[in-house]
C-alpha cells in the first residue's frame, strides 16, 4: 500500500512539472502559429510565435532593430520615444502602449540587445529597464521581456521565433488580459511581413 501511494505521488509530481512547461497551441492560421503557457510567479500568461518570411536575414533584423519603426508594426504599441543607443548592438527606449478603454495607457522603458550568432542566426532580446522619468498620463509597466530569433535557410527564407511576456502593472484582472495575448503577436507579425518590404525600399 505504501509502495503504491509512493508512486502515484511520484507520477502526479512529474504530471505536475511537465504541466508547468508545457505550451498550448492557441492559433495556426495565416503561416502563424502561436503558443501560450503559464508564467512561473505571475497570472498573465507567456507566448510563443513561429512564422517564416522570403526575406534575407539581414533585412529583417534591421527592419527590427531600427525601434524608431516598432509602431508601424508592433501590435498596440503607438509611439517610441527617449531612444539612447549604449553601444552598436545595445539601446534602450520608452515603449507607449495604446490600450483600449477603459484601460489606461502604460508605458514600459526597456533595454534591446543583438546578438550576431553567425552568419545566418541572430538573436534579438528585450528586457524591462527603469523608467527615466514619470510619464504622469501613462501606468508604468511592471515586467516585459521578450525575443525574437532569426534563422535564414540556404534558400533565403528567414524563420522567426519570437517570444513574448508582458505584466502591464496596475489594475488590469490577468482574465482579460490574457484574452488579447494571442491577438498581438498574430498581428504583429503579419504587420512585420509588410514593413520590412517597405522598410528596405
């Protein structure tokens, strides 16, 4: 009998770990595919994002990391501003988040570092960083991390692999933010297909 309960709670245990690591396809449609998962220590939610453009790996990595553009594609984020380069491949910026009434506006200062892997793999983070000032008409963000990894193939195609997590801070219920968690990085990289064309014109 012992031996038996031992392990049954061995199984659930592992059940359990597995559980927490383990993404859900949400949407697969539009060459998109998208995944969440459950944020260790928080209630709003993480995601995972696949698709692949006919562009070189240079023009978009260059189309991402120009930030002065992020408007044009990223998904409610309506402005960028106090950019200040640190280096060649390190800059942080103020990201100002349009979010639908009644929701106040946040606003998230983050620090944005390339790395070169090689030649045809490039890796692209993005990290929360203290505000330089108040942004008394905007909530701060209290945590945003995200990536975004590029892969080109011999054939020119480059993959993506951008990841996403984002507690916008304040007064928002984790229930109904995680109901636009999907939408954002879906139209965001739709709306990425489309700059980088123009963006290398």
């Amino acid at each position: 009998m012992v031996r038996l309960l031992f392990v049954l709670l061995l199984v659930s245990t592992i059940t359990s770990l597995f559980g927490q690591d383990s993404w859900t396809l949400k949407h697969d449609e539009d060459d998109i595919k998208v995944w969440l998962k459950s944020k260790e220590g928080s209630d709003y939610k993480e995601f995972k994002s696949v698709t692949s453009y006919k562009y070189p790996i240079e023009q978009v990595r260059n189309a991402i990391v120009d930030v002065a553009h992020i408007p044009n594609y990223y998904h409610m984020v309506n402005d960028v501003g106090q950019i200040e380069v640190l280096d060649e491949f390190t800059q942080e910026y103020n990201l100002y988040f349009d979010f639908p009434w009644p929701v106040s506006d946040r606003v998230c200062r983050v620090k944005g570092s390339v790395e070169i892997i090689s030649d045809n793999e490039v890796k692209i983070t993005t990290v929360t960083a203290p505000l330089k000032k108040d942004e008394e008409e905007f909530v701060p963000c209290k945590n945003i991390d995200s990536s975004w990894m590029l892969t080109e193939s011999t054939d020119g195609i480059t993959s993506i692999l951008h990841k996403g997590f984002m507690d916008p801070g304040g007064k928002i219920p984790s229930s109904i933010a995680n109901l636009a968690i999907v939408e954002s990085p879906v139209k965001s990289l739709i709306n990425l297909r489309t700059h980088i064309l123009k963006y290398a014109q």
